[in-house]
C-alpha cells in the first residue's frame, strides 16, 4: 500500500497549526508536501513482502561451485538500516548484523539488506524489526540456524526523555542452531568483532 501523500500533507499542516505554527509562513509552506514525500520513502515497507528478496536460491551441491560447501556460517555484517519508532515517529538507526547456517540452499549476499530494508521501511521497534528478519530468512530459506544482531541509536532515547546521547540499544534474535547459548556467542563474537 502507498502512502497517500496528499492526506500526510493536510495532516502536517494541521500539526503545524495545532503546535501554534503558521503553515503558511515562508520556512514552513513547503514543509507539508516535504514531509509526505519523506514518510513515502520512511513506510514504503508497508504492505510489502520481505521474504521476497530471497526468492531465488542457489544451490550448494549443484551450484556454480560444488566443491565449496559451506561447512559454517554464511555471514553479513555492519548493514546499515533506519527505521521509525511506533510509539514516537521518530528514527531510529543503526547496524545489522545477519548469520545462517545454510542448508542445501543460499541466497545472493544482496537479498539479505533488501530483506532488512523492507521490513524496516515500517512503523517499528527494534525488538520486533529483528524477529522479523529472522523468521523472514529462516522461513525463506534452508537454514540450520538464523541470528540477526540489532545495535541502533533511538532518537526517542537521544533526544527527549532521558536524552542519553551516546546511548545505544542491541537486540538479539536467534533461530535454530542458534539458539544454543555456545553456538550463539561464537556467531555474535564473530559477527560484532568484539563491539556489540
């Protein structure tokens, strides 16, 4: 579903009104339609199919290199990724850290931001944006395991509230394999390289 950017701009402008602003002043006439087409981009996510990005598979054994099967994790780090907090609308940023243990089946390396990026392209919270990500690949996909490795910096934490701004938060979700606690803090030792 796209966003109807024309109701985001008549709503932007009543906030401005109802925060005591006048839309029509010169710094702020544009602002309505600006903002429209940033949330557009912010919640093009919405309705969209995250699994899709790993539709195509390659296959291990009888792939373009049968000799070199993956005997250990296939692994991405430091994928960088914005989404927007649900309670605040406001952003949140940061880097993604992904691990699978394939199966008979791999995904291109591309498919994995792409699968981050839709589905934090939506009203989100971090903990939930993980989960996503790990049920989207190790439901996609033959996997023995999946770990996705959140660490991102709130603007509802840095900015207002306790305003911590060098504060950031890390989520873990784990699947399969990785849910076992010794398979787990290798994957995330390797995937953070010692910093979380």
């Amino acid at each position: 579903m796209a966003v109807d950017r024309e109701r985001v701009s008549e709503l932007v402008r009543e906030l401005l009104v109802a925060i005591g602003e006048d839309p029509e002043r010169p710094g702020l006439k544009l602002t309505p339609q600006r903002v429209a087409d940033a949330y557009a981009e912010f919640f093009s996510g919405v309705g969209e199919d995250a699994a899709e990005p790993l539709a195509h598979t390659i296959s291990v054994s009888r792939g373009p290199a049968p000799d070199t099967l993956p005997s250990g994790a296939v692994m991405l780090r430091d994928v960088r990724f914005r989404s927007m907090c649900e309670h605040h609308l406001l952003p949140f940023a940061g880097r993604a850290h992904v691990a699978y243990l394939p199966g008979e089946q791999v995904v291109g390396l591309g498919a994995l931001p792409k699968v981050i990026d839709i589905l934090a392209a939506r009203p989100q919270v971090q903990e939930r944006l993980g989960e996503q990500i790990a049920d989207a690949i190790a439901g996609s996909i033959d996997t023995r395991g999946v770990l996705v490795v959140l660490d991102a910096v709130h603007e509802c934490v840095t900015m207002r509230g306790g305003r911590q701004p060098s504060a950031s938060t890390v989520t873990v979700a784990a699947r399969g394999r990785f849910t076992e606690p010794a398979e787990r803090a290798e994957a995330i030792a390797l995937l953070t390289g010692g910093r979380t």
